[in-house]
C-alpha cells in the first residue's frame, strides 16, 4: 500500500507541480482572496466571525473562507502558494479515495485504479488550478473522512464513531453546499459493499426463518473460499458482490432512520443556500423548466463523454450549445439504456456507481439554475468517482472469471495513466494566467460569448492590447447582443484611443440596454 501512495503522489506532482507557477485569475479569485478585504487581514477574530456569518459570494461556506485566510496569514498573496495548498489537498483526496475503497472492500487493484484515474483525470484541473475552487477540494476531503469514519462504524457501531461520522459531514457542508447529498451515499454504502440492507434484514428475522439462510449464507462463502483458492484469485472481504443481488426493500427502514441526523442537516444546508443564492438563481422565464430538464440529460451524457474524450475542456460552456432535439434526444435514450443494462446485469456495484454519479450531480446539474454556465468540469469532482467505481470493479471482476487477461489490463491501466498524466500536465497549462484560461475557452468552445468578453477585459487591463480587446468585446456582442457591460468597455477603449464620438454612441447603447448601467452615465 505505502508503494502505491508513493506512486500516486509522484503521478500527480508530474502531473500538477507547474501549477505553482500559476497566478490568479480574474474569476471569483478577487472575490474569494486578492480583493476581499476580509481574508485579506488573515485569522483576525472579527473575520473568522465574518466568515460564519457572511453569505459572500452567495454561499456559506465558513471553513473555505477560513481556511484562505490561513493561506494569506502564511504566504500573503503570492498565488503559488495558494494553488500548492489547493495540490496538496488534492493528493490527500486521493490518498483518501484509495484507503477509503481499500478498506472498504478489501480489494487493492481495483481501489489503486479507482484513485488514480480520480487523481490524474484532466475534468478535475479545474478543482485543483482554481485557487477560488479550494471549496472543491477541501469539502471532497471532508466527505471523504466522512466515508473512512463511516466504514470503521459500520465494522463495529458506537455513539463516538456515529458522532465523528456526523462531524466530518457537517464540516464538509461547511466547506461547500454541493455535498448535501452524502447521506445517499452512506445508503449506497449500506448496500454496496457493505452489505447493510441483507443484515439488517438478517436481524430482524424470526430464529426459525432466519436459521436456514444463514445456513445458506455460510456454505456459500465456503464455496466461494474453495473456488477461490483452486483459481488463486483472492476473494475481497464483506462479500463485496460480484454476483447477482440479494437484498430485502425493507430492511432499508433502519438503516434511514439511522441517518436522520444527516438528513436533518442536510435539509437546513439547503435552505441555508437557497437564501444565500437568492439573488443568483435564474427565473423561469430566462431558463424554463424544460429547457433545463433537457440540460440535465445532456449534460449527464456530456460528462461522461469528456470523461472517455477529455478533448475541449473548458473553464466556461454556453447555455444552449448542445441543446438541439438530437443531442437531448440521444442523451435520453443513453440514460435509459445504460440503466436498462445495469437493471439486467444486477451487479451492485454497477447499481451504486451508476446512482452514485447521477444522485451527487443532483445539486450542480441545473433544475435550480445558478449562473449561467451550462455545466462546468468543476463538479464532476465527486461524481465521477460513480464511473470510475462502474469501470474498474467491471473490470476486476472480468479478470476474477478469466485470470489470465490480468496481464493485458495491467498494461492498459499503465498506459492509460500515462496519457492521464499527459492530457492533465496540458490542461493545467491553461490555467498558468487569465489571458491563456480564457483564450483556451474561446478556442475549444463555440459561440463562446463569456470567454470573448473576459479575454477582451484582461487584454483591456493589460493597457497594450487595446485592438485585441476591442476584436473579442466584438465577437462577443456578435454571437450574444445586448450586453451592456460590452459596450460600456468598448465607449472606454475609444475614449482612450480619442475618439469621443464613437465613445459616447457606445455609452448611449450600454444605458439604451440597461438603463441602470450607472458607469455608462
């Protein structure tokens, strides 16, 4: 095990270590660090207070705030040292990812590839590059812990386990909203791999009922020990499942009322953000309902896709890029035959993958629109991890029937984690300043009108590309018209190049768009 930490830590330092070279970005970084006023005085008493009581940037997210003002208290603003802490709290993410499935379900390949495809898969260079998504990562850490914490319970129950269970989970709510769905998770959990719903079942059974299945139960795992050991094959503990599901419905009434402390906090977690977002969350009229439905499906489908294809990452994707009737349509049926599939081949571990991925994309995937970005590869941090799960015990399993295809999976598992670390070092590039995040966006994206806008704001504040910038505050108006803001830089740039005319007819534009546009007066 200390042999394949190692490893995953050199893969990734390969992989991300330029990242320290990065500066910030003109995109929530200021409002997270470089201008807020409030982390910037660093672990000050009043600010820490601020941090639990401020709903800044539409979130509550004390821990995260805190936790930037532990980074400025250290290291000031130099953005390095920033994006290394972001790194190094990525590395124990999967450090934990690898433990966690290890111990879980006692099988070390399958947990080692698991973590390495999560440590190096280049859609997660967003959570890591971003210093204003350190959210990202140190919630994922959190739940994580929660995860680790919970399998020790699940061995052996007490009130001091349950409660450092409940601890985790509700520092990880503090870190980001987005892990409000754990507790779905600890369910999965419960059927897969830990086998909760047959025990509890098991439990509650009359002696004479119950006697003949544990009968059953014991001459299979003897069966299972001696085939095992005739194919030299190792056989996972807890009976991990690779073979047809055996469960009762019922017995998943405790194990609910188990977790109702996690609900409960869960509940005032959404309620809590509701507020905070109230004045971003998109109305029905500019969003309708089912264009966002049809956006869920798509981007269901588009994250998975990017996850075989990682071609053409960016840090922004248009609403409504991939919304024809074919891309929707083709989407449905995709998720309703993958799902079909699944049902039939009753694998739990293909069940918990699958509703893994789609259940803790819930809060991220767009039925409450917030912002105006189709999807981003930010939040698909923790639910790809639902894929990962699918594709690799798949695997395990195929190698557990036909022993000697291990050879050829092991060479394929190396050189796809070689291409990973290649494709990853590429993309982290991109984030080396705004200028190349940007331009990247408006290069592998179509109809990119906020990549346009935003590389023409950085060119802008260069003071010596006036002529770029004027050319992308163009584009952008092209492909989306009645921007103000636009046209309010474009009346700047021609007020500094000296010509009033132009200037003033761009300002009357911006307050014939939004009369409110208080700079254009």
């Amino acid at each position: 095990m200390l042999l394949i930490c190692f490893c995953l830590v050199v893969f990734m330092l390969i992989a991300y270590w330029q990242v320290t070279k990065a500066d910030f970005v003109m995109f929530d970084d200021d409002e997270y660090v470089t201008e807020n006023q409030h982390v910037q005085k660093g672990l000050d008493p009043s600010e820490i207070v601020w941090a639990f009581t401020s709903t800044h940037s539409n979130n509550w997210h004390p821990l995260t705030f805190i936790s930037h003002m532990i980074d400025v208290q250290l290291f000031g603003l130099k953005p390095g040292m920033h994006h290394l802490i972001n790194l190094l709290f990525h590395i124990a993410n999967t450090l934990l990812l690898f433990i966690v499935f290890r111990k879980m379900t006692d099988a070390l390949w399958p947990a080692a590839f698991v973590a390495a495809i999560f440590a190096l898969h280049p859609l997660h260079v967003e959570s890591v590059a971003w210093v204003a998504e350190r959210k990202d990562v140190l919630s994922t850490f959190f739940f994580l812990l929660t995860l680790w914490t919970y399998a020790y319970y699940v061995k052996k129950p007490d009130a001091k386990r349950y409660l450092l269970v409940f601890i985790f989970f509700v520092l990880g709510i503090m870190s980001k909203p987005m892990i409000v769905i754990l507790p779905f998770v600890l369910l999965l959990l419960d059927f897969w791999p830990f086998g909760r719903f047959r025990e509890t079942q098991n439990k509650n059974l009359a002696p004479t009922e119950n006697a003949p299945q544990k009968l059953n139960k014991r001459k299979r795992k003897i069966d299972i020990k001696q085939k095992a050991k005739k194919d030299n094959v190792s056989k996972p503990n807890n009976d991990i499942g690779w073979g047809e599901i055996n469960f009762h419905w019922q017995a998943i009434f405790p194990l609910l009322k188990e977790k109702i402390p996690f609900f409960v906090v869960t509940l005032v977690s959404i309620i809590i953000t509701i507020y905070a977002q109230k004045d971003i969350i998109k109305d029905v009229e500019r969003f309708p309902l089912q264009t966002r439905i049809a956006n869920t499906f798509v981007s269901y489908i588009c994250y998975i896709e990017d996850m075989f294809w990682p071609d053409g990452l960016a840090v922004f994707y248009p609403y409504g890029n991939n919304l024809s009737n074919g891309h929707i349509a083709i989407s449905v049926v995709l998720i309703l035959i993958i799902s079909a599939i699944i049902i039939i081949l009753r694998r739990p571990y293909l069940i918990v993958g699958w509703l893994w991925y789609l259940g803790t994309l819930i809060p991220v995937i767009g039925l409450v629109q917030v912002g105006v970005q189709a999807r981003a590869d930010r939040y698909t941090y923790i639910p790809l991890i639902g894929i990962f799960i699918m594709i690799t015990y798949g695997l395990a399993e195929v190698v557990r029937r036909w022993p000697k295809l291990k050879i050829f999976f092991a060479l394929g598992a190396e050189v796809i984690i070689l291409i990973l670390i290649t494709l990853t070092h590429l993309q982290v590039k991109t984030w080396q300043n705004s200028g190349t995040l940007y331009q990247h966006a408006a290069e592998v994206t179509a109809n990119n009108y906020w990549a346009h806008y935003n590389l023409g704001l950085y060119l802008a504040k260069q003071e010596k590309s006036y002529e770029e910038a004027l050319h992308h505050f163009s584009e952008s108006l092209r492909i989306k018209p009645l921007q103000d803001d636009a046209e309010l830089n474009i009346g700047n740039i021609m007020a500094i190049k000296g010509n009033k005319e132009s200037a003033i007819t761009h300002f009357k534009e911006a307050i014939r768009i939004n009369p409110n546009a208080l700079k254009a007066y």
